[in-house]
C-alpha cells in the first residue's frame, strides 16, 4: 500500500471505530478530578473569614474565584475585601488573591453578590450590596463593578440604587446569566433577594449590557413585609439557570421551611419579567438545610450542589438531572461529608471536547465549621474517561 492509501485506510478506521464516546448525558459518571484550597479564614490576607464563594468563566476561557474576605469577624455585616483569584488553565493553578473592592470601616460592608458575563461584549460584571442589613448605616445599596480584560482590572464601584431606587438587594449570590436564547436574548438576569421582612426573589434586568438596569419579576414572601413564622412562606438566596428552551428556572433557598425541608424552583417564560406561582413547585428530592445552592445548565443537563441534609449544613452533595429537574439520577456524589454551605458551579464552553468534560465547583468547607476555608474542585463528568 502507498502512504496516500494507507491515510486514507488510518482515517478511515478512526471515523468507523466506535470509541469512547464521551460526551452522551446517560454516561455522566462524575468523578472529584481536583481539588485546591483557594481560601484558608485567618491564615491569609489578614482576613478573619472568608465567605460567599462564587465562581464563573469568562469570555476568554478563563475562570474568576470570588470571595468576600471579612476583616474582622465571621458575621455577616462588618467590613470586607471582595477578594479573587484568577485561573488561565482551566483551573489548574491559581493567581495569588487580589482584593479587587475595599470597603475601609464600613460597619455593614459588601455582601456578594452575582457575577454576570456578557460574552457579546466581552465583559465580566459582579453585582454586590453594601450596608444590605442597615446596620449602623442606611439605605442598603446595589453596587456594580466591570472588568473589560478578562478579570485583570475592575471600574470603580457603581451605585445602581440611584436608578433601581434603595430597596435592599443581595444578588444571588451565584451567578446571573445573559439569555443565549429567546425570549430576550442578549439580557442580563440577575436574581437575589430582598431585606429580611421584605424578603423574596427579585430579579433585575438590563438590556444594554449593563449600562441600565430595572426591576423584573418578583416572588415576594408571605406576609410580605412583616416579622416572619416557622413555616411561613421566605423565598430568599437563589440561583438562576437558562434552560434549552429559553425559560429561567430559578432555585431557591426555602428561609422558613415552608411546605418542606427543599428547595423551592420557580420558572419564568419571558425573560425574567414574572416568576408566576403556576410555576413554582418544592423539590423534594432537593432536600435542604436553608443555605446557598449552586446549579448550572450544561449541555442539556442539570447539575445541582448543596449541604443534602435537611437541619444541618454537612454532606455537600453533587446530583444531576437528564429531565430538566423533573427527576433526578438516583446516583450522587458526595463530594464532602462534613461542614459545608454555600456552593457555586461553572464551566467553560469554548467548543472543545475538553470543555464538554469538566464542570467546576467552589464550595465552603471545613472539619468543624463550615467557613473554614473555601475550596475549588474540577469535576471531569465522565469518571476520568
Ligand atoms: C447610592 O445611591 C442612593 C440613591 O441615590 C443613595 O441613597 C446611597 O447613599 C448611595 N450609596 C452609596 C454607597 O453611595
Ligand atoms: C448525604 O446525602 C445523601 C444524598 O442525599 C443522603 O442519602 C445521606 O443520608 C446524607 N447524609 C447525611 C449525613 O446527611
């Protein structure tokens, strides 16, 4: 055989051979591929605690770590760095911490707070509250910063209160997410929720990439605005996904326990202007201690992360969906049995096989407590095939 024929014979094998497909959802067999402490509370940067991990991809493929780094104390309110990292090789190593906000003394500081990427202009938007509890200063406000180089530099802060108005918001914290499909492709969506008597999920829009934004749809608690019950209904921190078909589905921490122990979902069909009750359902499955969860729509399939227990924040589980949520794989991956609360999920889609392979969690873990540090994993989906 010529070397031209024997080509043509090499090729051809590998076109017919069946191989191991990898990227088919039933095969989904997630495998723990990684993992790196990315924050140590009190060991590093003269911070107390750190919290609140987010996590996303940017438009060039790189990912961007979040935290807030509270200076003082583990408490909520008090002042705070934002802190982040940043990763150019998919996760493999890290850039040493920068603090890319400081909000000096403040007694009620930064709370994070959504990150959004508009990846038809490139940039990379975290949407945060300060003085979100009023504690010692007022009003509560909504704050944006941008970065146009991939995470390298940020704008000053933007005070968004002055065009939404100073209603107390505290976005996601998670991810907000640009529409890819219809209705309303191209917007931004990000969703948090309200003060703690007038709490529920809310969501604000913008339509110009982030120069304007504006209220959209409202799932308001009951009794709105008054002191709240066991049991009463307290949709609070959330985490919006784009689903296939365009629509938002929205996971919520159930504050109060109303109805369950899980999750509340609720979907909206136009573009985050309504979240009607007619779509919103509790996820038994979803069992949970009223925490922080992390969700991301990949390639069809949804994926889900919390503390899966319901009194206590322990046993930080991955589960997934081939059903968009309807059902659930009755397998799980416990990714760590002790403390753990809030989580976050990205991925990175630049088209490659690579990318098909890996999702991306950050999630706070510790052997007593939970905000012992905060740690990134690269999951590869398929078992490490
Ligand atoms: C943001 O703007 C609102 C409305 O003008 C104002 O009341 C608030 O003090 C501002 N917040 C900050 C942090 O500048
Ligand atoms: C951990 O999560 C799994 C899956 O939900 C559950 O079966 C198990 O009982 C949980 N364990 C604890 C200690 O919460």
């Amino acid at each position: 055989m010529g070397s031209g024929r024997r080509m043509v014979f090499l090729s051809l094998l590998v076109l017919l051979s069946p191989g191991p497909s990898v990227s088919s959802p039933a095969q989904i067999d997630p495998l723990v591929y990684e993992e790196q402490l990315l924050w140590v509370s009190g060991a590093q940067g003269h911070v107390n605690t750190y919290r609140i991990p987010v996590i996303t991809f940017t438009p060039k493929g790189s990912l961007l770590a979040f935290a807030e780094g509270r200076k003082s104390t583990s408490g909520d309110a008090g002042a705070k760095f934002l802190a982040m990292r940043r990763s150019t090789d998919k996760g493999n190593t890290w850039s040493p911490t920068s603090f890319i906000v400081d909000d000096g003394m403040n007694p009620d500081g930064l709370n994070l707070g959504s990150v959004v990427v508009d990846e038809e202009v490139g940039s990379v938007i975290l949407i945060y509250a300060v003085c979100f509890h009023s504690f010692h200063c007022n009003p509560s406000s909504t704050m944006m910063v941008e970065s146009r180089d991939d995470g390298l530099s940020w704008s000053p802060p933007r005070n968004l209160s002055i065009e939404l108005g100073v209603q107390a918001f505290a976005p996601g914290p998670g991810f907000g997410i640009q529409k890819r499909y219809e209705p309303a492709k191209g917007r931004l969506v990000v969703c948090g929720h309200g003060t703690i008597e007038g709490d529920g999920v809310f969501c604000i829009l913008s339509d110009d990439h982030g120069r304007s934004w504006y209220y959209g749809a409202a799932l308001k608690s009951i009794p709105y605005n008054q002191k709240k019950s066991p049991n009463d209904f307290n949709p609070d921190e959330c985490q919006p996904v784009e689903m296939t078909d365009g629509s938002i589905v929205i996971n919520v921490r159930n504050q109060n326990n109303y109805h369950c122990r899980c999750r509340v979902v609720v979907r909206s069909r136009d573009g985050g202007l309504t979240l009607p009750i007619d779509d919103l359902y509790f996820d038994s499955t979803l069992v949970d201690p009223a925490v922080a969860a992390g969700a991301l729509q990949k390639d069809g399939v949804l994926y889900f992360t919390n503390p899966s227990n319901d009194r206590s924040r322990v046993n930080l589980t991955l589960r997934w969906s081939l059903t968009n949520g309807l059902t659930w794989e009755n397998k799980v991956v416990q990714i760590w049995a002790g403390p753990s609360g809030y989580s976050c999920i990205t991925s990175l889609d630049s088209g490659s096989v690579e990318d098909k392979k890996y999702i991306f969690v950050i999630y706070e873990k510790g052997h007593r407590d939970y905000d012992e540090s905060i740690s990134f994993l690269k999951i590869h989906l398929y078992g490490g095939r």
